[in-house]
C-alpha cells in the first residue's frame, strides 16, 4: 500500500518515458492505491490543461488520449479518504509545503505507509516527516 499524489499518477498516465515507466511499475508492486479526495479534482485540473494547451501552443494531449487517460485513472484501485480528519497534521506540516501537498503526506502518516510523488520539493519542504517520502524520478531531473 502506498499514498500517490497527482503529480505522480499524471505521470503514469501521460509519460512515457523513464519516469512514467518507474512509476507504473512501482503502482504494479500495489494492490491498493490510498489518496485524499483531492486526488481526483488535481488529475482532472492537469489532463484537461494538457488538453486545452496554453496560448497559441498546441494541446498535449488530443480528445482521444484524454479520454483514454481518464478511462485508465478511473480503472485504478485507489482508495479515497476524506482530508477533514487530517488537517490537525497538515496545519503542522504546511510551513514549506502547500496544504494540498501535505494532506498526502498527513495521510500517509496516519495509515503508516510511504508516500510517492515526484515533485521533490515536497520531501525538501516536510521536516521530519513521520512516513517514507518516496520521490520517483528525483534521479532524472
């Protein structure tokens, strides 16, 4: 069991390179995925944005791979937990950390298992954290 975050699960799902493949396999390991309900409102915020582009830029992802992508999140066995219970920790480990990233890492917390994403600024941010902060990728940046 381990608590994934949107950074992570967009790169299971859109990257194809060497940090979407690590991710994949590391979800592989899983039987269940743990995640705040803020997970699925994060995911659909950057699928669409891939979709809708920026600018004049052209979309990365066209109407096809957006909805194979969103078929493939739904397909995925994560269990959503409510962040209400959580925010006693999160007030406490927001100091460097928005309290969007840190509702991850307070939930991995409580359930005792690691938490995954990529964005290394979380596991910068956190002092002393009471979970394993595993940043996929960190290698690749």
């Amino acid at each position: 069991m381990i608590v994934i975050d949107s950074s992570a699960v967009v790169m299971f799902l859109v990257d194809g390179g060497a940090i979407g493949r690590e991710i994949r396999a590391r979800v592989a390991q899983e039987d269940t995925l743990h995640a705040p309900h803020l997970l699925d409102t994060e995911v659909a915020s950057a699928l669409l944005g891939m979709a809708r582009g920026t600018g004049n830029g052209t979309p990365k992802l066209d109407r096809g791979l957006l909805d194979e992508h969103i078929r493939t999140y739904s397909a995925l066995r994560i269990d959503r937990h409510e962040a209400m219970p959580l925010l006693p920790r999160v007030r406490v480990l927001h100091a460097n950390v928005s309290a969007s990233d840190t509702t991850y890492v307070a939930l991995a917390e409580t359930l005792g298992i690691p938490f995954v994403t990529v964005d290394a600024r979380i596991k910068r941010g956190i002092r002393k954290p009471r979970c394993l902060i595993e940043v996929i990728g960190a290698e690749h940046a």
